[in-house]
C-alpha cells in the first residue's frame, strides 16, 4: 500500500472522526462519568465489601452498552449519509478508490471508539480510586477485548449498511451482536431441538461471531487471572473475522450502482 493510498486513507479516517465528535457522541463520556461517580459514593454506603466488585462489573457493561450503540447506530450511517447527502460523489471523482473510503470510515470510527473506551476505563479507575479501593492495570484485561469487540460491530454495521437501508442494517446488526452474546446457547441448540442437523448448527456457530470471546469482564471483576494467551488469541480472532468483513463490505460497495 503506497503512502498516497495510505494519506487518503488517514484523510478519511480524520474526517469522520472530526464528524462523530461534532455529532456529539462524546455526551456519553459525560453520562457514564456521572453514572459511575454517583453508583459509587452510593455504593461506598451500601455494601463496602462488595464495593470493588459491583463498581467494575457495572463500569465494564456500561463501557460495553455505549460503546455498542454508537458502533451500531453511528456505524450504519458513516455510508448512507454520505450518499443522502449526496458528499459522497465529490469525494469519489477526486483520487480517491471506493476501498479507501470505506476503510478510511472504519478506521474513523474506530478512532472514536478507542478514545471513548480510554476515557471510559480512567474514568472507572478515578471512581475505584475515590471510594478507596484499588483500580489495578488488570482493567485494561477487560477493556481490550471490549473494544476489538465494539471494532467487530462496526465492521458489521458498515457491511449491513452497504446491503440496506439505515434502519435494517441497525436492526440487523443488533440480532447479530445479541446472537454472538448466546453462541453458547447456539452450540447446544440439540438439545432444544433433537431434530435439528448437526452440520446446519455446527455451522451457524462459527459463522455467528461470538462476542462471548470478548467478555472478560467477570474474571477481571472476581480477580481471577487472565493469561496473556487467552488475549492473544482473541486478538486473533478478532483479526480474521473482522478482516474477512471488511473486505466483503468493500468489494460489496466497489460494486453497488450509485444514484
């Protein structure tokens, strides 16, 4: 990849994420930072003992629900406003390859998103700081695989959107990500329905993503160890999938006919 392909890339990626942020998406930051610091003055009175535990267990899924809506909802829309607006078809005469585009839109978003969960995850570590108990760099174990999963859900989105209008894509993506949250539930599904092939759910499993690769969240909380192996292989994981996405969504716009 030459360094003007990789330029226009980049030109791309700070573009849409100088438009996220003026689409206020940081208004999150403010909510979970209020949420955290009154769940845990409120906590500090309630249960001391459990304190620890229930402030990084409801910081972790508050990380993993915003940060999955604006996946989502922000990630269905990087392509289709740019075609309603129609700014997409000045960008495109320039030298600028549809691929580029579509990658320089993910990697904006993702941007985003790993500012939003570093901010996130400090905010978490000042509150555990301020009841008295001890934050530990093992958060940073839960907070990673969030995001590669949140990185997932994006490329997801921006396939969807290539294929449909705003509202299915989102739609869409939603099952998908509640569906890859219960892919254990789908590797047992025999036992639900005894009739049901062995091959159609062996295959439906692997298919499916499965966001459960990314839930750290109750190891981290409970202080059991998270071996930097297990990290390593869903990093992999993430890779591939999100690699075999991205480059379905991009030769599914290369051919989409604009009107």
């Amino acid at each position: 990849m030459g360094r003007g392909r990789l330029g226009r890339i980049a030109a791309v990626a700070a573009n849409t994420y100088r438009e996220t942020v003026r689409a206020r998406v940081f208004y999150n930051l403010l909510i979970f930072a209020v949420l955290m610091t009154l769940s845990g003055l409120l906590l500090a009175r309630l249960s001391i003992r459990q304190q620890d535990k229930i402030l990084k267990d409801l910081g972790l899924a508050c990380m993993e629900w915003f940060g999955t809506a604006i996946a989502i909802f922000m990630g269905v829309g990087l392509v289709s406003k740019e075609l309603e607006r129609r700014s997409l078809y000045p960008l495109l005469a320039k030298p600028l390859g549809r691929d580029e585009f579509y990658l320089g839109k993910f990697l904006g978003l993702g941007t985003t998103l790993l500012v939003n969960v570093s901010v996130m995850t400090l905010g978490l570590m000042v509150t555990l700081w301020l009841t008295g108990s001890q934050p530990g760099l093992s958060l940073l174990k839960a907070a990673y695989p969030i995001y590669l999963g949140l990185l997932l859900t994006v490329s997801l989105a921006l396939l969807l959107s290539t294929l449909s209008s705003s509202p299915i894509a989102a739609l869409v993506t939603l099952c998908l990500v509640v569906a890859g949250r219960f892919s254990d539930v789908i590797r047992n599904m025999q036992e639900v329905a005894p009739g049901m092939p062995t091959w159609f759910v062996q295959a439906l499993y692997w298919a499916l993503p499965n966001f459960l690769n990314f839930d750290f969240k109750d190891a981290v909380t409970y202080g059991d160890p998270v071996p930097l192996a297990a990290l390593g292989w869903v990093t992999g994981y993430a890779a591939v999938y999100v690699g075999v996405v991205l480059a379905a969504g991009m030769t599914l716009f290369k051919s989409r006919e604009l009107v």
